[in-house]
C-alpha cells in the first residue's frame, strides 16, 4: 500500500524537489 501512496505521488514530489531546488539556488 505504500509503494502504491509513493508510484501515485512521485510526479508531485518530483516536481516538489524541483521547486524547492530553485528556490535554493
């Protein structure tokens, strides 16, 4: 079950990691 919490939201922490990359630039 949390493999499956972690697959559905990997976009969004990607995307998350990203953001929080730019900001520490």
């Amino acid at each position: 079950m949390k493999s499956y919490f972690v697959e559905q939201n990997w976009d969004l922490t990607v995307q998350s990691v990203a953001y929080l990359k730019t900001l520490n630039v």
